[in-house]
C-alpha cells in the first residue's frame, strides 16, 4: 500500500513540474527589477568592469535583452524594418526573423523587451505586431496586429508594452474602446477574452501580475487609468484616475504585502495604494509629487524604494511608509536595476553607476561611461550569471561582474 502510494505521488509530483513555466522576461523574474544573483563585484575599476564582447549591428532600438539560459534575445530596427535577433552567450548570432515595420518617427526603433517562456519568444513591436517564436530557430509559429486584428490605437511614441503571459494565456494593451485590455491564447494568438475597461488608450506601460487567494490581477496604467483587471474574465475590479495632464506613463507598478506602488513621470509622482484584501478596491495611502521619473523604473527593498527623480536630475530614496525623501544622490535620471544588495543606475548621459543602498542613504561606489552604441540611453541594464548586459542602439556590450575567486 505504501508503495502504490509513492509511486502515486511521484507520478503527481512529476504533472506538476511538467506545468510548470519558466519566464524569462522584463525586469527579472519578477518584473520588479530585482536579479537574483550572488557573488558580484562590489566596486568596479575606472574604465569599468572588464568587457567580454560587444555587438554593434542590432540598428535602432530602446529594447533591453532577455536573457537565458543558453541564448539572449533583443529586438532592433532596420531600414523601418523590425528584426529580433538571437545570440548565444558569447555574442555570436544564431538568428533574427523580421517582425515587421517598426516606428521611424519620434525616437526610432522598437522599445519592448521579448518574453520567452520554454521553447517560445513573444514580441510586441513599436507598431503593435504581435509575434510568437520559436526559440531555436526564430521560426515564426503565429501572429497579430493590435492596430488591425484588436482594433487598437497607438500612442505617440509607439506601443512599448512588454508582453506579460500566465499560464496559456498572454496578455496585451491594444487600447482600443472595447479592447482595452486583451487576453490571447499563446500558443496560436485566439482571444479568450476582451476588457473594456475604462476605455482608455493605451500607455507605455507594462503591466504586473499580482496573486491573491481569491484571484490573480493584472495592473498596469494607461493614458489615463491605473487599472486593475482580473485576469479570469477581464473583468475591471478597480481604478484611479491619473488626474494630470500628461500622458507619458511608463513604469510597472510593483505589489507587496497588500499594497500597489507606481512611479509616474506623467505629473502624479510616486504614490502608494492600499488592496482590499479581496483585490476589488484601493485607496491611496500617499502620493509624493516631487518624485517620479519617465521610464527609468523603480526598485522595492526593504522599507525603501529606489530610483531616479527627472527634474531636479537625481537619485533618491524613498521610505515606503511615509513617501518621503530619505536620501538623494548628485547621479543623473535612468534606469535601476537591483542585484546582490546593490543598485544599479544606467542614467541617460551614459553613466552606468553602482550604488550601496543602507538604511535610507545612499553611496555611490562606482561608475564608468558608456562610449559606444546609438542615439539616446534608454534600455534598461540586464544581469544573468554574473554578466551585465547593456544596450545603447546599435550596439550591445556583455561585462563581467563576477568576483574573482
């Protein structure tokens, strides 16, 4: 009996760990900006960490990699033409596949981070073409237009969501007046369902995935709205208005311990809102209007929250209860990314920066600029096995930032 048993439980054991996903995405496993690594440098030489290689061929783009365990992927854009490129762990590329035309206005190039999940990469293009992948070979398993096939409307900088996916399902912002949010199937792109929502246009934002005991929720902000929609049918549980002139939302908001977090170039600066235990409402605990950047993201550690203020140009340091400045250092606006209990800023003159957060203050222990690549600083930095990958354009470069046994 106890045999029949093991064998019973092994065989359930084994079902479980086949469905399991493993997500490789935007921001880490998470989408918090949190990588979990060990073993870094904790202070870099003048000219930087040592660098390993470099791509220069990936044209236009504000995409950040993705990283796996064997391959990297990133999108670029050439001639208008959209590409998503795949390379191996030493720089070498294995493939690219076009992905369509990509946006060769404002700022050029594509903007989203691919999300691979197993064998299959999902992209969003700047013009809201939707592709599925496969890993190996780049072939091209299916694909949708927001604009065409979701009725959306693109915003003026171009669609810059990065795709969020749960389970079989993949989730998009098309923002169109029925469409505002839309639930696919991932393996052949079908709808399962649409949200209205609030009606809104779509943002830059791409949105997190929080999970209660009664039901997993998307939030993500849109032109207007920070909305929370529950995933299971699309339902709209709650909203907050964004009350300030200003489109340019770009920052995923961040769940913990029952409360939602955003960060808001777009006039509303960084506010804390408290979940109903049920998901279905919030209230807002505080709003500090003086923070905010534009897409820089943010980092929640301990009781603080981390990340780069646009005007006056700076990093700061935010105590979670209250809101207020604890702490700010002369380093200019960028992205922040957290790995092995240091911050790092990859700001938008170049400067790639490594700060010690410690009890609100921070210290700048090291920085080293960027000479290479393309147009303007906006990817945000990206840390696999000890590897710190940057992208500036056109060009990508891979640094080593394992301490030396």
């Amino acid at each position: 009996m106890k045999f029949r048993f093991s064998i019973l439980a092994l065989l359930m054991l084994l079902s479980l760990r086949g469905n399991l996903q493993t997500i490789t995405q935007w921001r880490g496993d998470a989408r918090d900006g949190v990588y979990l690594e060990a073993d870094l440098l904790k202070s870099w030489p003048a000219e930087g960490p040592a660098k390993l290689w470099k791509i220069d061929s990936l044209g236009n783009g504000f995409s950040s990699p993705v990283v796996t365990a064997d391959h990297i992927y990133v999108p670029g854009e050439v001639d208008s033409t959209g590409y998503l490129f795949a390379f191996d762990k030493k720089g070498t590329l294995l493939w690219k596949t076009e992905t369509g035309k990509e946006w060769n206005e404002n700022f050029p190039g594509p903007r989203s981070t691919p999300t691979v999940v197993d064998n299959l990469v999902y992209y969003c293009s700047s013009m809201g073409n939707i592709v599925c992948l496969d890993a190996e070979t780049g072939q091209k398993n299916w694909s949708l237009s927001m604009l065409k096939d979701l009725h959306g409307r693109n915003v003026r900088f171009g669609y810059s969501e990065s795709l969020l996916i749960d389970g079989n399902r993949l989730f998009c912002a098309p923002g169109g007046s029925d469409t505002n949010i839309v639930a696919l199937n991932r393996f052949n792109g079908k709808v399962i369902w649409k949200s209205k929502a609030m009606g809104d246009s779509a943002a830059f934002c791409s949105p997190a995935l929080i999970r209660l005991p009664q039901r997993k929720i998307l939030v993500t902000i849109m032109i207007h709205q920070v909305i929370g929609v529950d995933v299971a049918d699309g339902s709209l549980l709650w909203s907050v208005k964004l009350d300030r002139p200003n489109d340019i939302h770009c920052n995923t908001p961040y769940y913990e311990d029952g409360a939602v977090y955003y960060n808001d170039r777009g006039g509303n600066g960084a506010v804390k809102l408290e979940l109903s235990p049920d998901g279905q409402s919030v209230k807002e605990l505080w709003r500090n209007f003086k923070a905010g950047n534009v897409q820089g993201g943010f980092i929640k550690s301990g009781n603080y929250i981390y990340g780069a203020r646009y005007r006056p140009s700076r990093f700061e340091c935010l105590d979670a209860t209250t809101g207020e400045i604890s702490d700010s250092l002369k380093f200019a606006c960028g992205s922040t990314i957290f790995a092995d209990g240091l911050l790092y800023c990859y700001n938008d003159q170049g400067m790639v920066g490594l700060i010690r957060p410690v009890n609100g203050k921070l210290e700048l222990l090291s920085s080293f600029r960027i000479t290479e690549g393309t147009l303007e600083h906006f990817a945000h930095p990206v840390i696999c096995d000890g590897v710190l990958y940057i992208r500036h354009g056109k060009a990508m470069m891979a640094y080593d930032i394992r301490k030396k046994k």
